[in-house]
C-alpha cells in the first residue's frame, strides 16, 4: 500500500477534540505527576502482540499537545503491520509530559490499531478477488474520522463518511416517495451533482427496477444469501450498466470470502467500527 | 439496584458532545431524509438481543436535540434487564427527526449497554463475595463521563474518573521520589483534601511498607497470582489497618470469582470500557 | 419546485453561528435598545424590489435566539418569488428584542435572497435545456451551508459542498500523478466509495482520455469556446459512456443559454456565491 | 496613508474563525489533495485586475494554520494599490498545504479587496474635501471586523464597530422616549463616557433641536437631499457647536462628491460592505 | 433610578459562561446531591448583611440552566437596597437542581452585589455634586460584563467596557508620537467616529495642551491633588471647550466627596471592580 | 516549599480562558495602541507592597498568547514572598504586545497573589500546630483551577476542587436519606473507589454517630465553639478512628490559632478566595 493513500485527517480537523480527551482523562490537575519531580526520560510505544498500526500521526500529536518540546520519532508507519514487541514510536523528553500524554494517546493507538487490523483481516480475506472492504456508520461518536481512517490503514475503503457525501436511499425512503423511480428522481435533484445515489434492495425484483431506471450509482444488497448475490451481479452484468453492488448484512471474517466470490463491488462489515477488539500496546519509560 | 443510584451525568456535562456527534454524523446535509416528505411517524428501540440498558435519558437528549417536538417515552430505565425483543423506548413525531437522531442515539446506546452488560456479567460472578467491580481509564476518548456511568448501570462502581479524583502511585512515581514512604508523603501534602491516595504494589514487600507508613488509603496489587492476594489479604487484615486492597491485571469472567475469593476489595477490570462488545439495538419506524 | 427539495440545513448545523453573528453586531452591550423601555411591538419584514426569497427559517432562529417569546410567522417561503412590497416576515412581541434581532436577520436575508435571485435568473435563463445551474466553492467564508442553501431556494443545485463530497482532478493533481489515467485509479482508491469523481479538462484530447479509462464520472469543460464544448458533448454521446460534462469559466447571463444549447448537464456559475448583489429587505415597526 | 494606521485586528480575535472556515471548505477530508503526493513548491497570489489590497497578514494566517512550515511573503502592504499582474504573496512549501490554503485565503481576499477597492473609489472622489467616508452594520455576518478593517485599508474610518460602542437613537428610539431631549439624557445616563451619541435627524427641525440640548455629538441626516444638508452645515456652523454631521442614504460614486460639498463632516455608504463585488485574485503554482 | 437605565447584558453574552462555571463547579459529577433522592423544594435567597442587589436575573439564568423546569421567582430588583434579612429569589422544584445551582448562583450574587454596594457608598457620597463615579479596566478576567453591569446597578457609569470603545492615549503613546497634538491627531483618524479619545494629563502643563488643540474629548487628570484639579476645572470653564475632566489615582470613600468638590465631572474608582468584599447571601431549603 | 508542590494547572486547562480574557479586555480593537508605532522596548512587573506571588506562568502565557516572540523572563517563582520594589518578571519585544497583554496579566497576577499571600497570612499564623489551612468552593466563578493553585501557592491545601472529587454529606442530604447511617451506605456506594467522603456535624452527637459508623473518612465541625472543638477532637482520639476533624466557619486570622490549637486536622477559610484583597502589581516599560 503506499503512502499517499493513507494521508490522515488534517490535525485541524481533530486538534480540538484531542485537547478534550486530555482534559477529560486529567480533570482538574494530575495530582499524580505533580507528587514527582520532573526529569527527563525516554519512553518507548511497543505493540504487544501482531497487530496493523493505526494512529502513529494522531498519537503524536497528543504528546505535542502536552509538550510542544517532547521529542517524537515514529519507528513505524500507519497502515504497517507490527509484530509482537515492535516499538511503533519513541520519546524523549520531560517524564511529566510522557506521563500526562500516556493515557490518552494509547487508549486512540489501542483502539485504531484495533480497527485497523480487523479491517486488515477482512481484506486479506477477500485477495484476489475484486471485491472491496467497506466500513459503515457504526463509529464511536466523536472518534469517526479517525476510525474511518483506521479503515483505510488496514486497507479498507469507506464507504461515506457522512450523511453528506452519499446519498442511500433506503426501504422507508423508497416506501414515502412512492417507489424506487420517484425517489431517485427526487433524490438526484436534492443532491449535489459529485454524490452518488445507493439505493437498498431486499430483493432481486427491486435490483431489475434499480436497473431499468437512470440515476441509481450503487444497489445495496440487503442480507442476502451468496446465491442471491451471485444472481444479482449477473442481472447487473447482463444489464450493461456500470452499476456497483455493495452486500451488507452479518459479514464475519468465515463468510467474507464465499460473498466475495459471487462478484460484488463492496463488502461492507459494521464490525471494523463497531466491534473491533483494542490491540494491546504499551508504553515503558526507559 | 434502587434508581438513586443510577444518576447519569448532567445533560449540561454532555450536550454540546451531543450536537457534535450529530453534525460528524449528518455532515453538510442529510440528503437522503431531504428526499423525502415529512410525516407523522412512530418508531420503537428495541433489544435484540438479551442486555442491560445503559444511556436511554443520553438517547433522549439526542432526539431532543434533533427536534424538541419529539415525543420521547423511555419505556425500560438504566440499569435494567433487558429480554430479546423488549422494547426500550418509543418516539412518535417527525419521521425526519427520527431518521436524523436514529444512528447517533443507537451507536450510543449499543456501546453503553454492551459495556453495561459485561459489566453487569462480572457483578454477578462475584455475587455474594465482598468485592466490587471497579472500572478503568482505559475509556474511550470523548466518552468517559458515559462510560463511566454505564458501569454503574451495570451493577459496577468506578475506580477514578479523572486524574483529580484520585491519586495514584504507581512504579515511575515511587522510584522518581526514591520509595514508598517519601512519594506518599509528597502526595499528601499535594493532593486535595477529600482524595485518596492509591500505591501501585507488585510485591507483597511493597505491600508491607504501605502497612507501615500513614497516608495510604488503597493498595493496588499488580498481577499477582490468587495465592498472593489472598497473602496479601491476610496481611492487611492482620495489621488492624483500614487499607483496601484492589486487585488488577488480566482479569477474565473465568477468573473473577476465584479472585475476589481470596477476599480483595475491588476488581479493576479494563475490558468493561475498552474491549465491551457492542449489543444490537434496532429502531424500527411503524 | 417542490418544497421538500428545498429542506434548509439543520439549525444544529449554523445555531452557534448566529449567536457569534449576534454577538458580533451588539459588541458588549446594546446602549441604543437599553436607553428606550422594552414594550410589545408589530413589524412586517418586506421586500424592497422583486427578489427570490431565501433564509426565512434562519431569520425566524435569529430572532428566536434573541427571545423565544416573539412570535415570528413566516409570510412565504423559501424559493418564492416576492414582488417589490410584499411582507415576508411578521413579527410581535418584545420591541427590544425585536431590534436586537433586525440587522443580523436583514444581513442574512439579503444576502441568501441575493444569491437566490441571481441563481434564479441564471435558471431561467436555460429554461428547456438539459442543463443544470451549479455553484462552486467560491463561497463566503463562514455562510457556505447556508449560501449552498440560497442556491437550491434559486433552482439550483450544488457541485459539493466540502471537499469531502466530490473529488476534482485539476491539472496541479493530473501533472503531479504522471497523466489522467494514474490519478484517476489513486483516487479511485483513496476516495469513498459514494463520491464522484471528476477531471478538468483544458483540450478535448483530455476529454477523450477520460473517456477511454474507467472511474471518471464528470468531466469539467474548462473555459472552452461554446463550439469546443459542443465537440465535447458529440464525443461523449458517440463513446456511450455515461460521463457528465460541466461547463465552467466566465459564465454570465448573457452567454448561459448558449452554453446550454450546447448540450452540457451542468454549468457552474461562481458569480452565484461570490458577485450576488445583496437584496433590498427592510424591517419596519408598526 | 501610514502603516500605523491599518493596524489589522489581532490574530486571537480571528484565528478560531480561520479555524472554522478551513474546516467548512474541507469537510471530513479533501481526497483532492490526498489522492496526489505532496512536494516542495512555489506559488504566487497575483492581481487579475487593479484593486486595493486588503487581507494579506490575514491570508497569511490562513496558510499557517494549515502548514506552520509554509514560508509566506507578502509582497505588498495592505491599504496600497495593486496594478493587474502584481505579485502581492509568495508561498514555498508543500505543495499540498498550499492547496489546501488556496481557496479560503482567496476568498478572503477577494472580498476584503473588494471592500477596499470600492472604499477606495469613494474615498478619491471626495478627496480635498474635509468629508471623510464611513462604512455601516451592513457587513457580512462572521466577517464584521476584517470587513472595517478592509474600510480602513481603502481610505475610509468606521462609523462603529458594534452597538457597543457608539449609541444611535433612531425614530423608534425617540418616539419611546418622548422626544430627542429626554431621549439623548437616558442615553447619556446609561452609554460610557467615552462612547459618543448619534441622533438620526430626518427633518432640519429636529437637527435644531439637536442643536439646542446638551449631548449629542453627532447627528445623522437621513436621506435629506443636498440642499437640505448644505443648509444643515449652514445651522451647525451658526450654532458655535462641535456637533458633527453625517449623511447618508443611496450613497453612489456618481453623487458622493456634491455631498461631499455641502460640509457634512461624514458620508456613510453601506455598499461599501454589503455591495462590493469581489476582485479577481489567483494562485498560480510555479 | 429608572429600570430601564438597569438593562443587564443579554443572556445570549454570557450563558455559555454560565454552563462553563456549573461545570467547573461539578466537575465529572456531584456525588453528593447524587446519594441523595430527587424531591420537591422551596428555597429562599436570603441577604444577611444590606446591600445593593445586582445579578438577580443573572443568577435565574444559573437556575434555569440546570432546570428549565424550576420556577424563580425574583424577589426584588437589581439596583435595589435590600436590608438584612431580605428575600431576593424563591426557587422552587428539584431539591437536587437547587443544590446544583446554589453554589454558582451565590458565587455570583455574592461578588455582583459586592461590586454594587461598593459604587453605590461612592456614588451617595458625592450626591448633589454633579461628579459621576466611574469604573476601570480592573475586573475581573471573565466576569467583565457582568461587573460593569453591577457597576451600574449601584448607581455608577461605566468607563468604557473595552479598548475599542474608548480612546485613551497614556505617556507612553505621548511619547511615541512625539507629542499630544500628533498623538491625537493619529488617534482621530484611526478610531471610529463615535468614540470619544481621552487624553491622559499628569501635570497642568498638559491639560493646557489638550485645550489648545482639536480632537480631545476628556482629559484623565492623574494622580493630581484636589487643589490641582479645581485649578483644572477652572481652566476647562475658561477655555469654553466641552471637554471632560475625570479625576484618577487612589480614590477612597473618605476623600471622594472633596474630590468631587472640585468640580471634575468624572470620578474613576478601581475598587469597585479590583477590591469590592463579597457581600454574604444565602440560600436556605425551606 | 519545594517547587514540586506547587505544579500549576496545565496550560491546556486553562489557555482557552486566557484567550477569552484578552478578547473581551480587547473587544473589536485596541484602537490606542493601534495610534502608535510598534517599537522595541523592555518592562518591568514589580511588587508595589509585600506579597507571596502566584500566577507568574500563568501571566507568561497571556504575553505569549499576544506574541511569541517577546521574550519573558520569570525573576521570582510562584508561593515565593516578594519584598516591595522586587521585580517578579521582565519583558523585551514589542511595545505594542507589551501593551495589549499587561491589563489581563496583571488583573491575574494581582487577584491571585492576593489569594497567595492570605493564604499564608493564615498558615504562618497557624505554623507549628498540625492544622492546615484548606479552602472552600467560594471561588471566582471562571477562575477556580487558578484560585486553588493560588492557595497551594500560599502554604494551604485545598479540599476540594469540583463536587466530583470529594463527596460532603450536609444537613439537607442526612435528612434526605434519614439519617447519617444510611446517607454515608449511600454515597459509599455511589462515589468513585478514590474519593472520600465528608460529614457535616453541627452537634457533637452528629460526630459521635460518624464515629459509630463505617465509611466516614473526614467530619466537617460546622460553627463550633472552640472548646467544643477540643472535645470533638477528644471523641475522635479517644475512639481510635482515622477519621479526619475540619474546622469550618466564619475564620479570621485574629482566631484561627486558637482554633488550631484545639487539635483539628483541618481549618477551611473561604475569605482565602471570596475576599483576598488584589494586591498591588505594576508594570513599567523601561
């Protein structure tokens, strides 16, 4: 994977909810660090057990946000797979400074690395196949960027980040416009003209309609079985159009494989977001 | 578990975090509720699996938020049990309304029940021993005070909340002040008045000097085994001291009932905030 | 135009914005409202000169920021045409209040009903062709979900609204990834999978390189001749792809339909944002 | 025009703003940018017509905020006048923060520049006279203290930066009152001392009896044609007081200079801020 | 004094202030009020000592931002006296939003009146002269506002509120302009026109100097005696300019009055803001 | 003292703060300084009485705030006494920064030094006796991290910083839960594993059922006499409980001694905060 895939979010869109996280871990004061004199210290970031990284640029900046003058060195990049007792990152400076970032900046690293590294998973899965690894809305409130990001590190695509930049019309949308035709026609003139238009189908019947309209980019098939989905990407096949099919719906890392055969576009896998395990990392003063 | 217990946050400690995580989720705009016409409409929450609920009055003012308009009817309380299929709330009003605070409020919801429901899994393990189920600060960022609550929801009790509330000695700090007695000391004279002093202990030695010296109010003993503890237990017993003792480090709903066997007074458990399993809560518009 | 096309942002998404928009007009203190008792009072806000209306919902949380006890009635709607002298806004209640509030709500509305008006003359002006009316990022700084807004209330539509929610290729991205085709696929890549893509094109031999490669989905005509652009649309009609075409560069009211006639879908127009006159709107106490 | 006189607003009254408008142009990510490697490059702003720099420190701003690495020159000086093809800021840097800069600064100094410039325009035509230009509450919502900064930069002074400080009464304000007598002594009552007060006369009679009580410092003639403020100047300087005179109302360039010549000591323009239309500035990567 | 001359900043200036001190106040969560049973209550805000009253309004805000459902009633007016004994505010509804607002409602009520009974012992003692008691920029950071308001209330004007609605030109701008006259002359221009320029005098000679030249409004006699300043106002009358002298420099309760004998028109008091004692108001559950 | 004790609050706590108060000391603009040249120049902040001084980094980071380029040298250190003349802190860079960040500087370094140097009026006066001197919630709605550093500053302790670290059971909570009993098994259940919890007595029959009691760790003597106090420490001596005394209630220096002597472990003063005197602090551009 190369580098300029993985740009993180710019630190102004995430600056201030980092500075947040560190108020809200310390509270009033640290009375902790402030019992010790401070010195200076070194400390290493390890991963303890194999994991795909995800955050090192984020972490970072907690540490600059305690300390502008701590010394930072990533021994890794984003979206790298570290084996167990790999140092990801290295710092020297005040030992209060270390202490006071400690927290804040592995409870990110722990649990980024953690998506990331699911999302690895699932996408190793499906190699070879053209099939794509999506995330979905399951994010942690506040952390969305960052986890949407921590996708991409594990080689994930996303699939919208917001409301805004992706337009999915589902069964209740379909159900008050009065059918697939009259939605899209309303939704394509309600969004800005670089958005693309999903649209849900639960069945193959709703597929044909989606395909015998103009205006729908992508069809999500709605927990569907992997005969289904092979079905449908022939329907689409057959059709000629440049349509795109996500399958969603109870993925796990068993099934991702056999849907990936059937031909689909997209895979989307709530669990990268919502259910991926914290890696474990350490930080040791040294 | 009687209701005074469970006091969440005030809204005001949580609000504005509220209105951003709608924003981060909507974006510009939400094109796809813009396509289609508003209407009168009535949808449940709903557990689909078994769970204890945690953050349905944090849900509330999510909805509200959306659209004051909301009638919000809380149909089970924080804290409770939950079967399959109970439903937990009811919201009639504006289906707009309903669609735009909908993921927000489940991804809320989903994340605080599931940390409620492994912690209510930990309490009941240790029923009728003397131990309480502390939580960590391994929380994720941003959500801390939710967190938090959750555990009590759960049937836990919380270890600190911030670095102000609490003060911790642990390895760094006792060797930076050259041991026990002279860290404690520092500490004392630095910390508020009405917060406890805690000593990272890794040996029942360390154990020891803490038994010795004034101005320790909790001693926490770091991945022993349950032989140690239980030593360890007995020595504090013995000494006629009010010390209390928190056991941490690895703890497994396998191991938990053996460990506050051994007659320890908490047990620190950090997967109560960083490794809870989402629980499935489903809205449906009727 | 139907009215749910016309859904304003959210008033979570710009409510902070007014009261820094209040703030910003009183300074510290309000002498002039604070050396007159308060007493019940009736306006009538009204269009000065035949204009689009827009931003009447954000003028009604303007004055609901200054005192929810005024009542504020809407007299028209958004997107409406309003001849010189008709009243769009009635006000009672508090006369102070009522003053608080006028400069901050006229600022808005003549502005929002200026862009609105001109985009509305430019829809009219390709009234029958194909073509759309787009907007572009040359927004104000600060009002740009509400300008976007103004623009819809005119029949226009939105190019996108963040660089989040479309991605363009100019020629900087094109020379610094080594030609269209390459640039393309990266994008293809880093972008989420519900996002247009769209490339610049100076030369029709540029068109005709979108053409021959997948993953484009727009391309922007930049400052062609009207006779280019026609060439443009017979090359893409002939390729049977579905690529859009976006005219661009020094459109004015004079040379849109035109340009229309060529047979583009969309024509994007900055002056819409950034050269709409403010319309004359007053507030008068009755 | 000296240097000292356009002392910009300091950066901590407006830097969060920058902050915000950055965020509003990007959205969640810009994929533009992030789809292409970044690169050390060199870009200029340049004049695409004559105009009135106004804006550059704040440009500047703009470009630190995204990439403090960035090194940025001015090359001209607020206030001073640009031919067509003046180079007025040089950048070098990555060229991925420069991007990302680009069209927030320019929109920045696009309108500020075109506040100036217009400023400017009116300024030069009442040059030799003693009537000074003065801007009004109409400015752009968010952008009020950087747009009388840009009046400033074009020649012209503030009329007053907020309600606070500077007190009008106006027709509602007396009629409440009972009367400019009672209604100027209650100003004086509760304004500061160092905040003066501005009566709005729309007759020459009620200029007399500004004239004949203690405390208004300045009187505003209100849409009087300019015989009747000829004849207003006549009465000011009959009555031996310091009272100051101010015009306004459908202020144009074409008239501004016979008003000048009645001896009015100010002539507010509210074009100035809610009419100037932007000029035109680019960036070029070289 | 008339109420009207009492206005109170609006509640939109300083409510995020008033959530930001609850906060401050709670911290993660007020345990106390939490053991405890939510039940309903009456309680009355009480003044132990006499005082002016100032912040009541305030301090409802203060409730209401814990329980918009709390009723309070105002029990007298800001600016009022009020003797010992005296109900102020009735609360009456949640024990536990009583409790939760007490602290901060009192904070606040204690100090406002604090600052209001201060002025208003200066202001009756120099009644019948026509010397008006002035505050300064010695406030509190954070709480200005409202501490000029309680200026007001007891009886005082204010100085100005900031730096940009007044003008005062000290030694070291003297100095760096080489001179009164320049100073003011540069002064005139930059300010806008409705704020007046104060000119601080530390010897005759000065005064002198101001009265020669245009542009001065109020000369600041600093730190001069009262013999001094009667040959000051002596020479202000001679001269038949309207310019303003207010006196300055160690102002206490005995000496005031021969101060305002003088026949300053201002008199300026950093007590009233810097050293005013908090006056003792409680509140009491009933 | 040794500089460890005295950590002051992280910049990050309170930076925000500060920027809000240079603003609203600034309001739009700083239109004297703006009337002068900016130019080199050094000042001095010097003790014009006797003081322990508080606050100095915290000053540091308004100048900083202002230009970080002026170079700022601490001459003293915060808790250390400063003699009459001594200079606390020296200044070089721009006269104009120098400026704008003097009033917000000193109106800090003034208030909280005052605080200090009570604070250590009461603790000299009680040295040699085991009592420490604590502070109250009293505190300066918007300043309290500040205060409480300032008491820490001035040899006091502090007792609580927020109703979140450090849970205090009063009369209207014990009545609530029927009984001191009952309220402590209440709160010990509901307050964090780190923080204590205090009982106020207003008899010595209320310190007796403390002591009957498990899970009181501090007992407030609420408005003792001085003999009942030295009863009450009897009762506790006598009952082998490690239960801390606190003395509390209308504290003067003039008594304070006495009451230390009675053998309590804690003397709470809320003067230190609501009614420290500013002490004198001046700046001097050299």
């Amino acid at each position: 994977m190369d580098a300029d895939r993985l740009t993180p979010p710019h630190p102004l869109s995430y600056r201030e909810s980092l500075h947040a996280f560190l108020r809200e871990d310390w509270g009033t004061q640290d009375w902790s660090s402030a019992s010790v004199p401070d010195r200076p210290a070194e400390a290493r970031i390890v991963a303890k057990s194999p994991l795909v990284v995800a955050g090192l640029e984020v972490a970072r900046e907690v540490f600059r946000a305690v300390d502008p003058a701590l010394e930072v060195r990533l021994m890794a990049s984003d979206g790298e797979r570290a084996e167990q007792g790999r140092e990801v990152m290295h710092l020297s400076g005040s030992s209060r400074a270390i202490l006071m970032g400690e927290r804040v900046a592995l409870n990110l690293l722990q649990r980024l690395s953690g998506t990331a590294t699911l999302t690895r998973a699932f996408v190793d899965e499906v190699a070879g196949t053209g099939a794509r690894i999506l995330d979905t809305r399951k994010t942690t409130p506040g952390l969305k960027l960052l986890e949407k990001y921590a996708v991409r590190c594990g080689g994930g695509s996303n699939h919208r980040l917001t409301l805004g930049d992706g337009l999915m019309l589902k069964e209740n949308h379909i159900a008050a416009a009065g059918g697939i035709a009259p939605a899209v026609a309303i939704a394509r003139r309600v969004a800005p003209s670089l958005v693309r238009i999903e649209v849900e189908a639960e069945t193959l019947e709703q597929l044909r309609e989606c395909l015998a309209i103009d205006g729908v980019d992508v069809v999500l098939l709605d927990n569907m079985s992997d005969a289904q989905m092979a079905e449908a990407v022939g329907l689409r096949n057959a059709s000629g159009r440049g349509l795109l099919l996500e399958a969603s719906g109870n993925m796990s890392l068993e099934r991702v494989r056999s849907v990936a055969g059937t031909g689909v576009d997209f895979i989307s896998v709530g669990a990268l977001t919502h259910s991926a395990p914290a890696v474990d990392i350490h930080l040791r003063i040294i």
